[in-house]
C-alpha cells in the first residue's frame, strides 16, 4: 500500500495542531499572530511547540504502522522480513 506523501503530512498537520490547540487550551491570542495583509500565522513560541507535535506524531505515526519512506517521497507499509 503507498500513501501519498501529502496525504500522510496533511494528517500529522492535523493531529499535531489539534494537540497545539489543546496545549494551549484553545486560547488562539497565544497561538497565532495576523500581519498587516490579514495573513494568519503561529506565534513563534506556538510554531516551535507545533514542530515538536509535528515531529512526535510523524515518529508515532511511521513506527507504529511500520512505514518506510519511498525515494518519491512517498510512504509504503514495510515488507514482512
């Protein structure tokens, strides 16, 4: 089974930012910043903790369902040894 690379990062983006906004019991004056074109962005200290979601999740995520990652970037379950 292959698993579009996009599809697997659009995933983790959403555990791990459910996970920010839990960490910051849904309080987005902590989490995000709006520039002067109205674009929305993580506050630097929320981006840091969101990477550290990101990267835990992706571990969680590829260990426990035993992917490897294609030279495509794309991911496949790992063949039985």
């Amino acid at each position: 089974m292959i698993i579009a690379n996009h599809d697997f990062m659009t995933a983790v983006e959403h555990i791990a930012g459910e996970l920010l906004n839990e960490h910051y019991q849904h309080n987005y004056s902590k989490t995000r910043s709006i520039d002067e074109d109205g674009t929305t962005y993580y506050t630097d200290e929320a981006q840091e903790k969101f990477n550290e979601f990101y990267d835990f999740v992706e571990d969680v995520i590829v260990s426990n369902l035993m992917l490897e990652r294609l030279e495509d970037s794309n991911w496949k379950v790992k063949e039985e040894e």
